[in-house]
C-alpha cells in the first residue's frame, strides 16, 4: 500500500484552513474521521487493510494532527461538523461512504444531520449518549485547558492522564467501581497519544468538549436517512450506550460486538455496498506538502514547506515548521512531518542522496543549514552546484557533542523523557552548546524565546526527531574528516 500525504486549503466562511490529510489505496472512496485526540495517523492500519478496495481518505479534524484549528475560540460539534463538510467540497466529493470512532461518528453524525445527502452511509465505532449527570460532570472536570508551561508541568499531567485513562473511565475517577478491564503500561502505546495532545494543544480541550457537550437528539425513526451502523466491542466503555439508543430509522442497525476486530468487519460490511464512484484529482496546496523518495535505503515520504528558491535545513533534532520566513524548508528523513528511516545511515552522503532526490526539478538557488545541518547543508551545495549560506558551526568541542549531543528519547514506563526533551530545549535556548552551562556559554535571546508556546514547538520538534541523534553523528564525521583533509 502506497501512502499519500497532502495538505488542502479549505474555504469557510471568509478564511481559508489548511487541512492535513492521509490517503490510500484504490477505488471508490471511504472518509475516514478519528477520535481525539488522536489524528489520522490512527487509521494506519486499518488503511493497509482496506486499501485493496478503496481509497481511503483520513483528514486530520480541526487543531488536530497537522490541520489548522477553528478561528472560533469556543467551538461546537456544529462547527467541526460544518469543517467536515466544507472538506467535502474542497475534495469534490458530493456524497460519500464514511467510518466514524467515538468523537469522530459523533463528527460523522452531526454532519449528517445537517446534510443527509452529503453520506452514502456511515458506520459509527460507539456512539455516546450521556445522562445529564454524566454530561456536567464530564463538561467540569473532563477537557481542562491544556497550555504549556514554562518548566514542563504540563507534560507530567498529560503522561498521567493517557496512561490511567486505560485504567478508569472516566480518567479522573480513580476508584474501584470505574476501573477498566484491560489497563496497561505501555509507554509507546501512552507516547503516541501524548505525542497527539502536544501536536493539538489546546485544540485538544476544546475538540473534547464538544463533543462531550454535542446534543444526542438522533433523528427520529420515521426520518428518510441514509443507512447507519452503530456498534461497539467488549470493553469499549461506550458499548453500554447501545442499549440508550432510541428507535432508530428504517434501515439503521446498532449492535454489540465481541473485539475491535469484529467492529471493523461489521463497519466494512455495512459500509461495502454503499460506497460511490471513484474520487476527483484530490487538490494540493501549493506552498507544503510531501515529496515520495526511494533513494539510499530511504523510502517514504519528506515533508517540505515554503517557497522561494532559497532551501533551508533545521538543525538535527529541528524541524521544517521553525523555519524563517521566505524559505523553502525541508524535513530530512526523521525529522519534522517526513518519514523515518528504516536504519539510519551513518555517512552524510547517503543523507544528500536522498535530499537531491526530492529535489530533483526544482530550482535551488542556495542552501542554509541550521546548527550541525550546516555540514549537511554543505555538502548538499557542493552536489547542487549552489552557495551554501550556512552561518557558523554550533560552538562546544565536538568529542562532547558527539558523547552528549541529544538526549535518548525513547518513551520510558515514567514519562521522564518529555521532561528530559523540554530541559534541553530550555537550555538551548540560554546557552550554547546547551549542555555546558556557564558565565562562558551564555547567548543573547528575547524573553519571547522563552514563552511556553514557543519551548512547545521546539519541544515538539525535538520529540518528533527519531533521526536527530544519526544526523548529528553523521555531520559530526563529516567535520572531522573535513578537519583531517
């Protein structure tokens, strides 16, 4: 299964929205939307299993993944509802089979309300429908705000609330009678949901109480709608839900199903019969995207950013996205929004292959590469026959840099990774080389470069960076060599 990735620009209202979706697969198409606060990359699997008949469209909802939030401060379901639908027409889909999960069927389901004609049909993965009880309780205590702040606090709460959200529903009622049959310790499973809720922000509290405050007024049996499946599994909290659901209209089913295995093949069938023809040419947005590369043992995706023919490269463990303004940024393999890859190559060379490739066609007129990337971004130049214009190598021996150089982040059972990733970020900001701290070392910033919203998006880069430790390295080599000769 080939995997696309593409960024569309949405119309709503007087504004544009940039809207990050995941595509796959061929033939008639099947809309995909996620939970929260998870993205679309929730539905990779799936998409390797379904890909042989359809084409999958999965976007990223509003704040979530890499798509733009809602200009509304305080959004309802309404409105991410109305964000689906002006997706629709971006697309030129003008009826659609679609598969919702949780806060995605309530997405889905509001959706439809408010356009029948615009769904083929829909299977909707639970469905809730809470008592007036449990809506007030979960509209006080279940989406607080969730901003950074500037020592890190906020990421010890957010480890502690995904990993004992397998252990209670709702995650804040730690006692016995609310505890969940499969709870788990996982810190990779746990670090791919933080990982969601350091990318949507606070985007992550309002898309929650949205739903959670959604109306559940299901339209009556004696409505004319397209058909519905509303089914949950063993264990799903929401499975209970079923039985709260009133007379449903002609041609709608709900069911209780054994696994999520089994919700699946029932959505797939319900939904098999019902799917259109096959897609429009889906629209690109023509200032980021991602460039399909096979070269040097790399084979996926690199994101890139930007116009101009000025290229820049973030520093290892950096990312596209804190590019200046008026260039041309790049993700190198690992790093930003691109792929990682499949074992890392310790010589740079292999590093230019895959960049020139991508390249291929484009006019570059000069390369810039920030901190180490410098040593890329020179040997890039030498093999485009451009200026390089990087500054300066970073300062600091490099026999540290090679032995201290960037933290291990591999999730740890404790969550302490996250605080160790924003630590450096923080003393990177005030320091150079960050990890020698002194009256020497010291470097001119602004206290804007220290706001949390700015640590958060270095941190989130950092985080992301699965090659930052191998792009280090290599350059490292490469200065060394280029010291020698």
């Amino acid at each position: 299964m080939r995997l696309r990735r593409l960024f569309v620009d949405v119309a709503q209202g007087a504004r544009r929205r940039r809207v990050h979706l995941r595509v796959a697969g061929e033939g008639p198409p099947l809309l995909l939307v996620h939970q929260s606060p998870r993205s679309s990359a929730e539905w990779l699997p799936l998409m390797a299993q379904w890909g042989d008949r359809f084409t999958l469209v999965a976007p990223d909802t509003p704040g979530f993944g890499d798509s733009e939030p809602l200009a509304d401060p305080a959004p309802t379901v309404a409105d991410y509802a109305r964000a689906l639908l002006a997706l629709l027409d971006a697309l030129g889909f003008r009826d659609v089979a679609a598969y919702g999960f949780h806060s995605g069927a309530i997405i889905l389901m509001t959706a439809l309300k408010l356009a029948p004609r615009r769904f083929r049909a829909l299977a909707c993965g639970g469905y809730a429908l809470w008592t007036e009880a449990e809506r007030a309780d979960f509209g006080a205590r279940y989406t607080p705000p969730f901003h950074p702040s500037p020592y890190g606090e906020h990421l010890a709460w957010a480890w502690s609330r995904v990993l004992e959200q397998s252990w209670f529903f709702p995650w804040y009622r730690a006692e016995p009678q609310a505890r969940l049959p499969a709870p788990h310790a996982d810190p990779v499973r746990v670090n791919d949901i933080v990982m969601e809720i350091l990318a949507a922000g606070n985007s992550f509290a309002l898309g929650y109480a949205a739903v959670l405050q959604a109306p559940r007024d299901l339209p009556s049996a004696d409505a004319e709608m397209p058909p519905v499946l509303i089914a949950a599994y063993n264990g799903d909290p929401l499975q209970a839900h079923i039985d709260r659901l009133p007379a449903l209209p002609r041609g709608w089913q709900a069911r209780k199903v054994e696994s999520p295995a089994a919700l699946e093949e029932a959505a797939i069938a319900w939904l098999g019969p019902h799917v259109g023809t096959r897609p429009v040419a889906l629209p690109e947005a023509a200032d980021a995207g991602f460039l399909p590369v096979a070269a040097a043992g790399f084979d996926g995706l690199l994101h890139w950013l930007g116009a101009g023919e000025r290229l820049w490269l973030p520093a290892p463990g950096g990312a596209a996205a804190l590019a200046p303004a008026g260039v041309l940024a790049l993700d190198p393999p690992g790093h930003g929004l691109s792929d990682p890859w499949t074992k890392a190559p310790a010589e740079l060379d292999s590093w230019v292959e895959v960049l020139a490739t991508a390249l291929a066609g484009r006019p570059i007129r000069s390369v810039e590469g920030e901190g180490w990337s410098a040593c890329l971004a020179a040997r890039l130049a030498q093999r485009l026959g451009v200026p390089d214009r990087s500054g300066a190598l970073p300062c600091g021996e490099r026999a540290r840099w090679r032995a201290v150089g960037l933290p291990d982040l591999a999730p740890d059972r404790f969550g302490s990774h996250l605080l160790r990733a924003w630590q450096v970020v923080r003393a990177a900001t005030l320091f150079e080389p960050w990890f020698d701290v002194s009256g020497a070392t010291t470097r001119a910033f602004a206290p804007a470069d220290l706001a949390p919203e700015a640590l958060a998006r270095r941190h989130l880069a950092l985080m992301r960076a699965s090659g930052g430790q191998a792009l280090l390295t290599a350059c490292l080599d490469a200065a060394d060599a280029a010291e020698k000769s």
